[in-house]
C-alpha cells in the first residue's frame, strides 16, 4: 500500500521543467514543449485559428443552438 500511495503522489504532483523522475534505472529530465504560436494553420480540407471572442462568439453561438445534447455528459 504504501508503494502504491507514493506513485500516486509522484504522479499527481506538477511537472516542473527540469523535473527528474526514474524509470528503469535510467534518471531522465523531463522540460516542457514550447508553447505553440498564435497562428493560423491552414491543411487541405480545413483552417484552424487562435479563437478570438469578438469575432467568433455568434458563429458559435448559432452552431450551438439546439444542440442541448452536447452537454449531456458534462458534470
């Protein structure tokens, strides 16, 4: 039991940049990504962009109306 308590505090304990964790005998040193840009990504089918609430806000709005369901799941 007490193995299982201090896995699950290392586990849920925040990831610090140079945080350093063993596994398998092999000491590793955890930093976070970069934060990604605020740009816009175009693919081939679709567009993403940084949403912007002014802009946005009744686009989303309307595509949500009537959707109740959606929020089913929610607690």
């Amino acid at each position: 039991m007490k193995i299982a308590q201090s896995l699950a505090r290392r586990l849920t304990r925040p990831l610090e940049a140079g945080f350093k964790f063993h596994t398998m005998g092999v000491e590793l040193t955890w930093k976070p990504a970069r934060r990604p840009k605020r740009k816009q990504l175009d693919g081939e089918t679709v567009v993403l962009e940084p949403l912007e609430v002014d802009r946005h806000l009744e686009g989303l709005y309307a595509a949500a109306a009537g959707a109740e369901d959606t929020w089913s799941y929610l607690p």
